[in-house]
C-alpha cells in the first residue's frame, strides 16, 4: 500500500490512526465568516433546513478540501439531522470527497469522447509525472494522493466539452485538448 | 347513510367492479377483493416511499372527452368505460379514485414484475439454502410467482459488506438486501432510533449503521421482521431453525401489562423464537426485544419438574398425591385466620378465579398478590410489569393489590399468620420477604416454575407450569380480555397453576369437576358480572374490550395519529 495521505508520511495505517486521533482529539472549527455564509445558505430553504444539506456541505468541501466525519456531524447538528442522513447524501455524490485531496485536485474526465482522445493516457502521463500510485483506489475511495501532497486525482465523468478531448479539471480551473502535462502542471506551483 | 355512501368510490379490479372508501391505497383495494398485489418496500405502518417497484399494476380511468365531444354513457350499471394508460403505476402509494379500473394481470403489469425481479436477482446471493430467511422470503415468494426463471446476468456479483453486526442483537447481510428501507424506516418513524441509511449508489448501495453507533435501541429486532429477505437476521435466531419446521401458536406476551400479541414457533416442545402478531388496538405489529427473547429460561436447569417435600432438612422428590396430602393436613391443623394466600398477578383470570375459590374454602385471612410497577417506556412497556393486575382486581376483587402485603409480613412476625400459599411467586426475590421471616410460619407451600430462594424454605413446593404452558385469559393495561394459548407441554410433572389449586381444594375437601381451563371461564362468565355473556371462542385471537380503565399504550396513541393524518394506512 501506498500513501494516501500526504501529509503523513508513515504507511497508510499509520496515517489513518494519525487522521482518527486528530478528528478525535482536535475540534472541528468552522471559521466564523464561513458559518456566517453558511446560515446565509440556510435561509433560501424556509421550508425545511434539510434542503440546504447540499449547498452546506459544498461549503465545507470547499473550505476543507474534503469532508470528515466531524464535517458530517457539524452539518447534522447545523441542520437538526440525524448524521446518517448527512452521511447518505455524503456518499450518493461522487463530488464529495471522504478523504483528503492533495493540494491541487485534478479531475480527468473518462467518459466516452474524452476516453477516446486519450484520457487514460493523460491520466496515466500526469500520474508519472506527480509519482501517483492509483493501484490502491478503489470505489469507496477513488482518489489518489502524490507523496508530495501537491496533487490527487481521480477519474471524472462528462465535463461538458466533449468536443476538445481530453479535458480535465484542477481545482476549478478547466483544461481543454491537454497534450502538455508538463505545462499543465508547472501552472501550480 | 348516505354520507358513508357517497365517501364510497367504485373500483374495478381485474374485471370486477367493487366499492372503497374514498381515500384507499389501491394495495389495499386489491388485498381486500383478494387480489394479491407483491410488494417489498410497502409496509401499511410506515410511510410509503414506493421504491421497490414491484408493485406496479395497470391502471385506468373514465376518459377524458375532447373539447366538444360528447362525454361516454355509464352502463347500465352505472360505470363509465375505462381508458387504461400506457404505463404502469404503484399500487402502494396511490389511492383509488372514481371509476378507476386496476389490472394485476396482463402483459404489461407481468413484463413489470418479471423486470424488478430479474434487476433485484442480479445481485443477490444464491444463498437460501444456508439463509435464515428461506421460507419466509418475499424475494424466494416472488420468484417463483413472478421471476423469469432463468438469469440473463453473466457479470461477477457486486461484494458488499456481510455478517455485520449493527446492533447487539441483529446481523446485517448487505448483500442480501434488497434497499427496501423498510428497516430505516421504521427506527425513523417508529422506533426514533434513526441511525440506519442507505450510503453509496446505485448496484453499490449497502444500508449502514452510522459509523460509532448501533441499533441497539429495545425495539431494534422488529426490523428483522419486516425485512422481507434475509439481509437483517436475529443473532437469538441465526441458524437454529428451518422455518418450515416450526409449528406457530398464537398467544400473548407476559412481561408486561400490554399483553402484546405474539406468535410463538415451536418445534419438538422447544420454543425457537416469539414474533409480535398484528393486533391494532394493542402492540400494532410490534413488540420490545426484551420480551421477545424472555423465553430461554424455560428450558432452564432451575426447573422444577416434579412436586417435593421437605422431610427433616432437605427437599425430597414427592408424588402429586403424597404433597398433596401433606398439604391439606398441615393446612387442617391451622385455622383460617391463620393462613394467608399470596397470589401472582401473572396468573390467568381462570387461575385468580378458582385461587379465590381456595380462599374462600379454607376461610383465609389474608390474600394479596405482587405488584411489580415500574417505568412506562413510551412504546408498548406497559409501566405494571404484571400482565394480569386489571384480572386481580375484578376476581380476587382487590382494590390496592400490593397493599396487604405488608400486614401479612407483620402477621407472619407475630405469629399470628402461620401457613403461607405463595401461588406462582418469589416471595424472597420479587417481594422483599426475608427467609428468616418465613422460617417462622408453620406451614409453606409455593408452586414456581423454577427453584428460587422460597421454595428452598417452603415445606412443600409445586412445579408450576410457566406461560407458555397453560391457557387461560388476562386483561390488559387498557382493558382488553385476551387469551393465553398453550404452546408446549410442561416438563416432567410440572401442571398448570389452575389443576394445582384444584387439587389442593380437593385435598382439603372441597368439591372440584373442573377438567379444562375453559370449564373455569364459564364459571367466570356465571359469577363476575364483567364477563357475563361471554364465550371463550369468542374472544378469539385478538381479544375484545372487557372493561374501561382508561388507560392507553403511547405507540398505539401515535399511529392513530398518523394514520389519521393519512400519513400511514393502519
């Protein structure tokens, strides 16, 4: 197995006892203008707070970079709902994510016309390049982390440009026809 | 009159016209023509996320004219002509409306039922020879009345989660399921314990306990009940028993003054599980899980399985006859004032009625039974503990039962009490008497199931038969008469507590002919105003409201409610 996580170095067990003993022992704080913007989200749901669950956890994902169990109960308690609730909207969407990105999430989309204009072969070329190993992905946990810490990535379905293939997302910066990776990379310090 | 008829629409099921109340789940239209329509995820208790599709019939109703054209003629009977849509609807969380017609046959609603089956099939597991569910199974059911009887799926299973414990009493095969959300509907809704869901999607979707809790509330394993497949099973039940073996005896639970309605299985005189059985007006269709299990102790080595007399320091096993007779001398010698009787409120009416016959015969001075009030958990747990209080007080005529128990320990002290009848009781573990305070009495008979701590001071002691051995009635928390079956044969000598103090009023002289428990009813129906004019057939596997107590059960109050709201049928 290999690192998952970077920001802990050790295996991928160690690292997991590491992320369990900091959400166990370090508290879960959402900034204050975060919350500020998050209760301004609420408000477009009158009608019932659970609603906002979405919107809420794009919120946090945003800030986070991903969502942790403690994202989970924060959101629950937010919107008066019981975790698992959270929980199953967590896991329904692909958008979310369980576990840490690295600091520049990469999305390559696979889905047909990308795949064809050679999405495998980006996704492979940009997994050399950052020494990604995806051999430990699997569904419950589709990303995959540089030893670094600088890059994950995962696979994306249609992205909406099936015209210049392969296309893929890093962060919220879309790229389109890529052949470069290096180039494409060198753009994230 | 004809208000009720006007509330009543006409429905044509399968060719035949009926009548509904307006309002009607067409599932429940058709179950009541007798038209079987199959379902996984429709519970009428829960709400109805109509999910599972595999209640999918045709539907029609009276077309609709054209602008201008003129509307169709009712036939003589009155029924418009149907025009049946092109596609299919669920049954379960659409109501009947006027003139509609339902198809449950036919291409269309058949190509339906094969499709859900064939798609929930193409995941699960072809375990049901090892599978506890076998035999009881929706999915097994239903694929013999409505699969395609062959597998077009040549693609590996999808793996998922198995042997899960998500509570201290349930097991959870993920790929077993069928995401019914029968189970995460009823934490929610009834049991407000919601810490089941559904996580992931799509063929990958496995319905989880959320990560550091369990389902463990008291009511958890009515879950197991209504999974229509074997994905939540009982660890009480796992692998014990092939359903089809078991034999089902409908009763009543005891461990409480509910009365919960159960089916108990049995095979071979051993009792393998207790399930609730519908009765609306007392535990809908469940029952707590602490009263469900409350049945290994029957197979207790504690039992006592034949009569025994204390001859100088020991116990030693006796005939019937022997312990009898030894009663009635001892209990001769003492006058009627000085004997007390300590009856069991977890006697049946037909025991507390033939108990106070004894009473009445030997002229005792006192006589009481044992309360056990406790706290009402807000579902079904009746407060008393005892499931016959509502019997004592009408029979054995008892305002306060409880109240006089303190005047018998004083007696006893004093000596002015010198033989003691404890029926079905522990007076030393449920009643606070000390053994030293018995030791001063003459004369002690009890009659328990199992050996306890005053038999071992008692100078007879009878095997008792339990609950589950012995017929008779009780009355519950709200009122309900209802009736006791017997499920399985006492063991060894053991007799019911009604044949013991039968004997024991024969012994001492009385008269007895009575030979069934049903003899003693009618008695009942003769001498206690509240049963006049009743039969034991009567009575029936439900039971019928015998008096007004006023009292009500919390999880039957709420389902009115949400029945009334239409947010469940009932």
């Amino acid at each position: 197995m290999t690192d998952k996580k970077p920001k802990n170095s050790a295996s991928s067990h160690a690292s997991f006892l590491l992320t369990t003993f900091y959400s166990k022992k370090m508290s879960f704080e959402v900034p204050s203008d975060l919350e500020k913007e998050i209760d301004e989200r609420i408000t477009h749901y009158p009608v019932s707070k659970r609603s906002a669950v979405l919107p809420v956890l794009h919120a946090l994902q945003h800030h986070f970079g991903f969502l942790s169990e403690d994202a989970v109960e924060w959101t629950a308690a937010k919107l008066e709902l019981e975790p698992i609730k959270v929980l199953e909207v967590v896991t329904f969407y692909p958008g979310f994510r369980q576990e840490a990105p690295g600091k520049y999430h990469i999305r390559v989309c696979r889905t047909l016309s990308c795949a064809m204009a050679g999405s495998y072969e980006l996704m492979e070329s940009i997994c050399e390049k950052t020494g990604i190993d995806r051999s430990g992905v699997t569904h419950h946990n589709p990303i995959a982390v540089s030893p670094d810490g600088k890059f994950s990535i995962e696979f994306a379905e249609c992205l909406a440009s099936c015209g210049s293939g392969p296309v893929c997302l890093v962060e919220d910066d879309f790229h389109e026809a890529v052949s470069d990776v290096d180039s494409l990379l060198s753009q994230y310090p | 009159m004809s208000e009720e008829k006007t509330d009543l629409l006409d429905v044509q099921i399968d060719g035949v016209w009926h009548k509904f109340p307006k309002g009607t789940r067409m599932i429940e239209a058709c179950k009541q023509a007798g038209v079987e329509v199959p379902h996984y995820c429709y519970h009428p208790k829960l709400t109805s996320p109509g999910n599972c599709r595999m209640c999918l019939v045709e539907m029609g109703m009276p077309p609709r004219p054209a602008p201008g054209a003129e509307p169709a003629e009712p036939d003589e009977d009155g029924h418009l002509p149907i025009s049946w849509m092109p596609r299919p609807v669920i049954a379960c969380a659409n109501t009947i409306g006027p003139n509609m017609g339902i198809k449950t046959t036919g291409p269309l609603t058949e190509g339906c039922r094969e499709g859900v089956m064939e798609l929930l099939l193409a995941n699960h597991p072809l375990d049901c020879p090892i599978c506890d569910q076998a035999g009881e199974c929706s999915l097994q059911e239903f694929s013999v009345e409505h699969g395609k009887g062959e597998s077009r799926f040549r693609e590996q299973k999808v793996k998922k989660p198995k042997n899960v414990e998500v509570g201290p009493r349930i097991r959870l095969d993920d790929e077993r399921c069928i995401m019914c959300s029968r189970c995460v509907r009823f934490t929610d809704e009834i049991a407000d314990d919601p810490v089941l869901g559904f996580t992931d999607r799509g063929s990958h979707t496995v319905l989880t306990v959320y990560p550091g809790r369990e389902l463990a509330n008291n009511y958890s394993m009515n879950t197991v009940d209504i999974c229509p497949v074997g994905a939540l099973t009982s660890n009480d039940f796992r692998f014990q028993m092939r359903v089809w073996f078991m034999k089902e005896t409908n009763t009543i639970d005891v461990n409480c003054a509910t009365g919960a309605n159960t089916t108990v299985f049995t095979r071979q005189g051993k009792i393998y599980r207790i399930t609730p059985r519908q009765n609306n007006d007392v535990n809908s269709d469940w029952m707590p899980d602490s009263h469900r299990l409350n049945f290994h102790w029957i197979e207790s080595e504690a039992r006592l399985t034949e009569p025994l007399v204390l001859d100088g320091d020991h116990h030693r096993p006796a005939t019937w006859s022997e312990a009898l007779t030894k009663s009635a001398d001892k209990l001769s010698a003492l006058k009627g004032s000085e004997i007390a009787v300590i009856a069991s409120a977890r006697m049946t009416n037909e025991e507390l009625l033939i108990t106070n016959r004894l009473v009445k015969h030997l002229d005792a001075g006192h006589v009481d039974t044992v309360p056990r009030i406790e706290e009402n958990d807000g579902y079904l747990i009746a407060a008393d503990r005892n499931p016959n209080t509502n019997g004592v007080k009408l029979i054995l005529g008892l305002d306060d039962p409880g109240s006089q128990l303190d005047a018998i320990r004083e007696g006893i002290e004093q000596g002015r009490i010198k033989g003691l009848i404890v029926l079905q009781e522990n007076l030393v573990g449920d009643a606070g008497f000390s053994g030293e305070l018995l030791g001063k009495l003459d004369f002690l008979l009890t009659t328990y199931p199992l050996a306890n701590p005053t038999a071992d001071l008692a100078d007879v002691v009878l095997p008792g038969a339990c609950w589950a051995e012995k017929s008779g009635t009780m009355i519950n928390v709200t009122g309900r008469l209802q009736r006791l079956n017997k499920v399985v044969d006492g063991p060894g000598a053991t007799l019911e507590p009604w044949e013991i103090v039968r004997d024991l009023i024969q012994a001492t002289g009385g008269g007895n002919g009575i030979y069934a428990a049903t003899d003693l009813f009618k008695q009942l129906a003769e001498q206690v105003s509240e049963f006049s004019g009743i039969s034991w057939e009567q009575i029936g596997d439900l039971g019928l409201p015998l008096i007004e107590t006023g009292e009500t059960i919390p999880l039957i109050e709420r389902e009115k409610e949400r029945i009334a709201s239409g947010l469940v049928v009932g």
